[in-house]
C-alpha cells in the first residue's frame, strides 16, 4: 500500500498547480475505493488515481484533479468504468497477459488535446426543472444520454433553433417539444451551476434545453436512473438538431485496441468531442459520457457529466475485446459530431456481432454461405449493392450481388445454398469477402466483422478446383479504399405490394415499416423499410 500511496502521490503532484511536495501529498492521501485488481487513492476533494494492484498491469490506470463523489450519490458512470477495467485486469492477469501502458498518439497527430468542454453539468437542479415528475411532484433525473448530448451542443452552441417535434407517453403522460419554436439561449447556459449563484433566466435556459433534448430520445424517466440509447441520440441529433448526417457509430467489439484508439486520437484532434457509453455485462444498465481530449500517455479526458467530479484522464485502451470473454463491456461511441455542413458520407455495415463469414464446399468448384447477417450502424437507411466478392491475381469477380436496403439498426440475414468460382480462375490463391456500396458512397466499403471473427475466407485453386486454406479477420490487404463524397439524394417512387403508389422521396427519410416496392435511377426492386 505505500508503493501504491507514493505513486499516486507523485501522479497527482504532477498534475496538480498546487506548490506540494510528494511526501506531504502522501501523507493525506487515503483509499477512497478497493477492488480485487485496482485501488483508487486520493483526497476526496483533491483528486485521485486509480491504480492497479499487480505488477504485471501498468501501474496508473486514471488519475483526477477533481474531487471524488461520495458514496451517498456515486456518480454511476465512473463506477462503470471501475468495474469494467477490474474485470478486464483479472481477464489479462488470468491469461498470462501483461498490460504495460496505455497506446499513446503517434505522428502526425498532435502529442495530446486539452479538453474541449467547459461545461461540468448534471441531473439534479437547475437541470432538471422542467423535466417530467413523479407522483410527489419531484422531477426525475435528466439522464446520461441528454447530459452528455447537451454538453456537445453547448460546446458547438449548436442549433440557433432546432427542427419538427417530436411526443411520446411516458408514466401515463404525453411529453412533447416543438423543437422548432424558439430559440435556444447558449449565452445564458453557465459553464458550472452552483447553488444561489445562477439567476432564474440562466436556469430556465439551460433546464429547457434538457427537456427537449430529452424528448428528442423519449427518455425513459426514472426516479434513480434515467435512459435511454445510443442510436437514439445518434437520430435525434441529426433530425431534430440539424448535426452532421454522417455521423456513424462504432461498436467496440469490432476493433482491436490500436485501431479504437487511433481513431478516438483522430476525432479529437479535430476538436470534435465524442460522445461515449458503455453497459454492464448483463445489459441493465448503460452509461454516457464525453471523451473530449487525451494526454501523451494515451490517456483520454472524460466529462463523466456528474457535476465535475471525477473528471480527468482514463485508460479506455485497456477495456478490450482481445482475449478471452468479452470486457469490452459493451461499448459505442458516435464519431462526426458537428453542425451540418456538405462533405463526406461513408456507410457504415457490418456483420452482426457473432456472425462471421463462413462457406461449406460441396464440389470442386462449387460451395454455399450458411448463413450471412448484415448489420445496418450508419445514421440512417442505406440503400445500395451489396457484394461477395473474391480477388487474386489481378481479379476481382463478384459472386453475390444483391440490392441492399434496411433502416439503421437493423440487421437482415441472409443464404446462399449453391455459389460457383468463377471459371478460368489461374492456379493462386484468392480472398472471398463482402463489401457494401450505398448510392451516396464514392467507393465500396469493406463490411466488418467483430473483432475476433472473420470476415473473409482465403482460398487455393489449383486443376480447376479449390480448397479452404484459412478465415480471417484481415483489413490491412484492402485497397481502393478512399474518402467519399456526398451523392445527391435521389427521389424514389414507393408502392405498396398491391401496386399502390404511397410516397415518393428518399427511403430513409420515409416513416415507412414493412416491404414495399421501390422505383428508382437504379430500377424497380423490393426492400424491407
């Protein structure tokens, strides 16, 4: 415990303006919170460190300047990542795997980011006082999602007015926000919010603010814990707020460590704030924060949006999927958070969390796909071609090709029983794997699958027939890749299955469920809305 008091001591000394030396730092530094594989030791009011218990693991897991919630109101988020880093060192500890540092940014990205967000809101009051009451006339928390979704429109002081409304029921009651009707008062909505010092016109503006960002998601009102989705943000933000189209979540189990940091490194060097969350293992409950900068140990800073406490900076690097069980504890972040603006579009589609690409031969030349399942993640409805495909040896040969529409979120399976190579295929080796193209993409994308999983199949061909060589999990051979560039939406003609025209305008813009017939510049084809 004194190895573990005097690092935190020369952690927090560090980063700290305050003129103390290590050995007075150490001297009021208690445990504020023990686990089986992290200690957090600190001053409650001070700042703390988190820091883990075996050698093997990299000694600072997070260290705050901030003072640490207390155990009557525990800032539930920050538990959550407690938890979740535990577990992910007992998973690396239990596997022989030592963990020696965070992955820090490398060249050309600058060498850290200070944190872009100002604000240290909460749930309680101002916040929550025009949000919906319980039966005693108590207003409910305003929720991690709508805290951290305000937080990122205060920084862009972004929309001047929002766009449409939107109602719900919630216990009973119908809340609804006309996003459209006035103005939202940024100037007015202070950075911190302490008792007796705000006027009722700096409540008022930042309390509104939180009641219609909370319809905008149908926030589920709850006396302790107030939720709602990912995905939902993700649309309100877009449709209700005028944000960037093209913002695209990513789902943790899909990458590799580096990857995941690379591109947290990259959005925040453009100054975009990222919106975040993760979920216990059993799916209870989920929690939403900001990451809005990182340091040069590859630590990012997290606005845990609980009043400032317990802000500071965190190993995200080390909730991964690698290994044995899943500790990525299932996170998401949205990237491409911004205004509105012409640019880029990239769909986003992958295979659906355990799936991976597999075929079965049953001939020389001949094989099926068992079962394939594509999962939309993009913003909204992609409505493009989606391929499998096999390349070698300067070919490039699709052997599925098939008109792709669902809505975002959703996934469609699907099964090809009987697929033949390609004839006159030279002796080599071939990749099969499946790539997606939506009519606003310049370039096909690759479709993903979780990390770990494969989602393509090598193949040998050799005297006109062909064997299994391997799966992998492999992106680094893939080529053509390159940014794309927003495509004109295109109007499209939908009927129903009768013949019936009922819309005509673009599908994912369209409050449409079920299949429909669907005329376009690409032809008449049938799709599931």
């Amino acid at each position: 415990m004194a190895q573990l008091k005097a690092i935190a001591a020369r952690q927090l000394v560090s980063s700290s303006d305050a003129n103390e030396t290590r050995a007075n730092a150490a001297t009021r530094l208690v445990t504020l919170q023990a686990m089986s594989n992290l200690t957090v030791i600190g001053d409650k009011q001070k700042g703390f460190v988190v820091l883990a218990n075996d050698d093997a693991i990299e000694a600072v897991v997070g260290v705050s300047n901030k003072p640490y919630a207390t155990s009557t109101n525990p800032n539930p988020a920050f538990q959550w990542y407690l938890r979740a880093a535990n577990a992910a060192v007992a998973s690396r500890l239990a596997n022989g795997q030592a963990y020696r540092a965070a992955i820090a940014p490398a060249a050309p990205l600058p060498d850290h980011v200070a944190p872009l967000i100002e604000t240290k809101w909460h749930q309680e009051a101002p916040f929550n006082n025009d949000i919906q009451k319980d039966d005693n006339g108590k207003p409910y928390l305003v929720g991690c999602v709508a805290i951290a979704m305000s937080q990122i429109m205060r920084y862009y002081k972004y929309p001047t007015v929002g766009i449409g409304s939107n109602s719900y029921t919630s216990h009973g009651e119908n809340l609804t926000a006309d996003f459209s009707a006035s103005p939202y008062q940024w100037d007015k909505m202070l950075k911190v919010y302490e008792k007796s010092k705000y006027s009722d016109e700096e409540a008022k503006a930042v309390s509104e603010l939180m009641r219609q960002v909370g319809i905008s998601v149908n926030m589920k009102y709850e006396p302790n814990f107030s939720s709602s989705y990912t995905s939902s943000a993700q649309n309100a933000l877009i449709k209700y707020f005028g944000y960037n189209p093209n913002m695209n979540r990513y789902t943790r189990n899909y990458y590799s460590e580096q990857e995941w940091m690379d591109m947290v490194f990259t959005e925040l060097s453009k100054h975009r704030p990222i919106y975040y969350s993760g979920n216990d293992r059993n799916w209870k409950n989920g929690h939403a924060f900001v990451i809005d900068g990182y340091n040069k140990d590859g630590q990012v800073y997290v606005n845990w949006g609980w009043g400032g406490f317990e802000d500071g900076y965190f190993d995200i690097g080390i909730l991964t999927p690698e290994g044995n069980g899943d500790y990525s504890y299932k996170q998401d972040m949205i990237i491409g958070i911004q205004p509105a603006r012409d640019g880029q579009w990239k769909s986003h589609l992958t295979l659906y969390y355990d799936n991976e690409l597999t075929i079965e031969p049953f001939s020389k030349v001949a094989f099926s796909v068992p079962e394939i399942r594509l999962w939309n993640v993009s913003s909204s409805t992609l409505d493009g071609e989606f391929q499998l495909v096999i390349e070698g040896n300067g070919i490039l040969r699709d052997l599925v090709s098939i008109d792709y529409t669902a809505k975002d979120s959703y996934w469609i399976s699907y099964k090809w029983p009987n697929l033949k190579l390609p004839a006159g295929l030279p002796d080599g080796d071939y990749k099969i794997y499946p790539r997606f193209k939506d009519y606003r993409d310049a370039d096909w994308q690759i479709v993903r699958a979780e990390y770990g999983k494969k989602n393509s199949v090598i193949i040998h061909v050799a005297n006109r027939k062909f064997t299994i060589k391997s799966n992998q999990t492999d992106y680094n051979w893939l080529t053509g890749i390159s940014s794309p560039t927003t495509a004109s939406r295109r109007p499209a003609q939908i009927f129903d299955m009768q013949g019936r025209k009922i819309a005509t305008g673009d599908c994912s813009n369209l409050n449409l469920h079920g299949i429909f017939i669907v005329k376009d510049q690409r032809g008449t084809r049938k799709v599931i809305l």
